[in-house]
C-alpha cells in the first residue's frame, strides 16, 4: 500500500509538471499566433497597394510591396515627393516602410503605439489596428492622441501571397 501511494504522489507531481509546463507552452504559443495574426500580405482599402506587415524585435512594421500603379506619367517610378523632409522626397514608394513600431497589446487584441505613413499626403499618423471576426483588418491613423480624430481603413489579405 506504502508503495502504491508513494507511486501514485510521484505520477501525480509527474503530471501536475507536465500539466503546468503545457500550459504555459500553449498560452506563449496562442500569444504568439494572436500578436503575429497581422504578419502577411495586405491589399489596402483603394485596391491599388499591397502592404506587407512583419514582425521586427517584438515590434510590427508595414511595407508598399506592390503599387497598382508604380511609376508615374513620365514612366518614372513614383517617389516620396509628398514628405516633408525634402531630402526624402527621392525615395521610391514601393519599399517603402510607412508602418513603424506597433507592438501588441494582448488584453485589447489590438496592435497600438505605431505610426502609419500616408505617402499620399506626406503626413505621418499615430495608429492602431485589429483583426475583424471576417479577417479583415481595421486600422485606424488619428492626430493628438485621440483616436477619434482621425480616419479608419479596412485592409483586405491578399491572396497569392
């Protein structure tokens, strides 16, 4: 009886360790698939751009990796000429990061404290994003902090990444 108590204590310890360390590779694992659910290809809400999100260091960036329209009436490819920086208006817009530093929050399943690049306008927005029910994702640029201020975009995945 001693023996088969004493058995019992150690497959239980046995499996109270196997059940924690499950748990806790699980849970880091859903972590890990929610914060990289944005990792992909993106047509945006225009239909003439695809941006490509990736992950950086724990933080998420976006990319111009395809333009409906790349190069402009002379057969130029189509520059930054909208920035700010004068001496960044030369850069080509395909390639270009105009996502920068969204890291996600995992209790509002949103990815917040970015900045979203419109190279439409040359303007620079503070964001955040979310992945819809449908598998959209809804992004939002807003000034001054306050989320209200600003203008919204549903992105699509794009197929044949």
């Amino acid at each position: 009886m001693k023996y088969l108590i004493l058995i019992s204590g150690n497959l239980l310890k046995s499996f109270l360790a196997f059940s924690m360390l499950f748990l806790l590779f699980s849970s880091s694992e859903a972590f890990s698939q929610d914060a990289n659910g944005i990792v992909g290809v993106w047509l945006i809400q225009d239909n003439d751009a695809k941006v490509e999100i990736f992950e950086k260091a724990g933080k998420y960036y976006g990319k111009i990796a395809w333009m409906k329209y790349p190069k402009d009436d002379n057969g130029n490819d189509k520059v930054d000429d909208m920035n700010p920086d004068p001496k960044l208006r030369s850069r080509k817009k395909q390639g270009l990061v105009i996502m920068t530093g969204f890291v996600y929050n995992e209790s509002s399943k949103e990815w917040v404290d970015g900045t979203i690049y419109d190279s439409k306008s040359g303007k620079t927005y503070d964001g955040y994003m979310k992945l819809e029910d449908d598998g959209s994702l809804y992004m939002k640029g807003y000034i001054m902090g306050m989320r209200f201020l600003g203008r919204s975009n549903i992105w699509t995945r794009a197929e044949n990444e």
